[in-house]
C-alpha cells in the first residue's frame, strides 16, 4: 500500500518547490509588471506606473537597474491603471486608464514594436461613464483582447485591430467580473478563452467563453484561504493542466489600509477545477501590505510582482512544471513564457497546501515527514 501511495500522482507534496526573497525595488510607483527580456546581461524588463506614465526599465538577474535606463513609454501624464502584454510577433500591447470626466471614465490602447518604439496612440473609449476603466485584463495573441466592467455588473470584451482600435465589443451579464481580473485563450489547444473574476468571497469566478465571446459557463474553485476572502487575481496562467493563480487575499475583519493585504499563489485543475495546492506568498500584517499582483514565467519560475506603499516589489516561485502537466508545446499564456531561467534567488521552504482533499493530505504528510522539502 505504501508503494502505491508513493507512485500514485496524488502523492505529490508541493507543485511550488520553492518561495524566494521578497525583493523591494527602489522606485516609486504600482501597476509593477516584469517581463523576461532574453538579454544576457539585463534578463527581465520592470514596467511600473508613475507620473501619469507608464514606465519600463531593465533589470539585472538579481533585480537590480539602472537608474539612467528609466523610459517614460507613452507620453501621456493621465494614466492611471496600465496593463501591458507581449504579443506573439515580439511586439506590445498596453492599456491605460484615465479620470478625464469622472473617475475611470476613459480608456486608451497603445502598441509599440519590439525595441518599445511606439507605434499607436489610441482613445479607445473616451468618458464613458457607463464602464470602469481600471484595473482591465488585457491579451495580445491571435486575438487583442481588453475588458472593463460596466457600472450596471455587464462584463465588456473589446475586440482590438493590430493598433490597438476597436474591431468588436462583446456584453456578458453573467459572466466573471472583469475588472481587476485576467484572461487566457487557449490558443495552443482551441480558441477557448477563459476569464478569472477580479472580486469573489469564498471561490474564484472562472468563466470559459467560446470563439464567438458566447459564455459556455463559470466555474467556482475555492481559492479563498480559511477566512479570508480573495481578490484581484490579475496573474494567471496556464501551466500544463494547471491554472495557477496570483492573487490576493485578507480578512474582511482586519484594519488593511485601501486595497491591500496578502499574496497568494493557488493551484487548481483545469480537469475537475479542485485547489491541489496555495501557498502564502507575503506575510504583511494588516495595515499596509501588497496590492495588484500579476505573475510572468522565467523558465521553470514565476516571477511575481506587486506593490507595497507605491514600491513594486519581485518575487521568484519556483514550480515543478513537470508534475503539472507542462510539456515542451505547452502555452503558459504569459509574459516571458519560453525564457530561461537567469538564476536564482535565495529561496525558503514554501507554506502548506490546501484544499487537495483527504487522501491527497495525508500523502502529502507522510511525504514532508519523511523527506526534505527540495528547495533550489
């Protein structure tokens, strides 16, 4: 029976191997969002928020920069929220928001070339106080995708030409919130996209829509760590069989300044939609603590960014993408996705899992007892 415990997939203890150093970068700003640059000697790209601007500078493997390399992208001193992905082609894809009448009451899309030499310029949709502009996911694959949630609960999903204009817009009234959420389309497998609610209480909203934007259905996993409530799940991805989710996470009973609190990672089924495992990311106590999450992949790692007091901060996550389904054709629908890992960082043992059910527990007891935790 032990054999079989050992060779059973349940009796896998921990899909997130190790947890690394919280690192705090030394400028000012949110919206903190990294990608992998593949330059050897200046590995990743940091964008953050600041100044009514979107801004990007390199950074080194152990995060450091250079303050002189700081680039202001869009000339703009209105921006509010940002969001920023690469598309397919080595180009980029962003959207900001502004309060140009009354607050997020406009958006705009910006596309610039692979060197980050801007291409459009874009007023997307200009007061409009019918929609919130803040916090949009956004895609850039073989569609161009942004979402906002319309001040009556509709969800809206904008269809984007090349520069960043509208093609087509898509309502939903039952569909995920998607302000302060994310998208994924399966474009790899089929043409599925799936949307990951911005506010649940006690399980987040996954919902799937087909080719033609027509919700197929929602799911409900129970993320929420054991009362707290879950929020802003703006880093997901695709790992293997796997969504894993970057969020956040707090009591509602706890005195936390705005909207922060905790970052969590949790790992649920694309099979049957069950939570095999969460990890505790940051242990801020109430009061300041981290907001907008979002997560891109560095080889076998995430790279987890957020903000705390208008700093962004960096974490590296490392996964076993093998015991997650990963195959070398796998799409993980992020940032950086097919980037080698640039080393690593001083990592601690990672916090428990939850959620796997009973046996899958008990194994994962046995298991930690009778072995070290691998770290890297």
């Amino acid at each position: 029976m032990l054999l079989a415990l050992l060779v059973s997939p349940l009796a896998h203890a921990a899909y997130v191997t190790a947890i690394g150093e919280d690192v705090s970068i030394g400028l000012s700003g949110n919206f903190a969002r990294v990608a992998v640059s593949g330059d050897s000697t200046a590995p990743y790209t940091l964008f953050w928020a600041a100044g009514g601007d979107y801004n990007r500078i390199p950074l080194a493997a152990d995060f450091s920069y250079d303050s002189q390399q700081r680039v202001a992208m869009t000339g703009h001193t209105d921006l509010v929220d940002d969001a920023i992905r690469q598309c397919p082609d080595g180009t980029w894809l962003m959207a900001g928001s502004a309060n140009l009448s009354t607050p997020n009451d406009t958006a705009y899309t910006f596309t610039f070339d692979a060197d980050f030499n801007k291409l459009s310029d874009v007023n997307l949709d200009v007061q409009n106080p019918a929609l919130a502009h803040n916090d949009m996911p956004l895609w850039c694959g073989d569609a161009r995708l942004v979402g906002f949630t319309g001040t009556d609960m509709s969800q809206w999903i904008i269809e984007l030409n090349a520069d960043g204009s509208e093609l087509a817009r898509h309502q939903s009234t039952n569909a995920a919130q998607l302000e302060g959420g994310q998208f994924y389309r399966a474009e790899a497998e089929d043409d599925t996209l799936y949307t990951v609610g911005g506010q649940f209480q006690n399980g987040a909203e996954i919902s799937r829509y087909d080719a033609s934007y027509t919700i197929i259905d929602t799911q409900h996993p129970p993320i929420s760590p054991a009362g707290e409530y879950s929020y802003w799940p703006q880093g997901l991805l695709r790992v293997g069989d796997y969504f894993v989710i970057v969020h956040m996470g707090r009591s509602a009973t706890d005195a936390w300044d705005q909207d922060t609190g905790n970052v969590y990672v949790t790992i649920v089924s694309m099979t049957d939609w069950t939570v095999v495992e969460q990890d505790n990311l940051t242990n801020y106590a109430p009061g300041a603590g981290a907001m907008r999450p979002w997560a891109a992949r560095d080889g076998n790692d995430l790279l987890v960014t957020f903000d705390v007091d208008l700093h962004p901060h960096v974490m590296r996550v490392s996964l076993d993408t093998g015991a997650l389904g990963e195959t070398s054709s796998t799409d993980s629908g992020s940032d950086g996705a097919n980037g080698a890992s640039a080393g690593v960082c001083g990592c601690a043992a990672t916090g428990g899992s939850a959620g796997v059910g009973a046996l899958t527990r008990a194994v994962e007891i046995f298991l930690l007892v009778a072995f070290c935790r691998r770290t890297s």
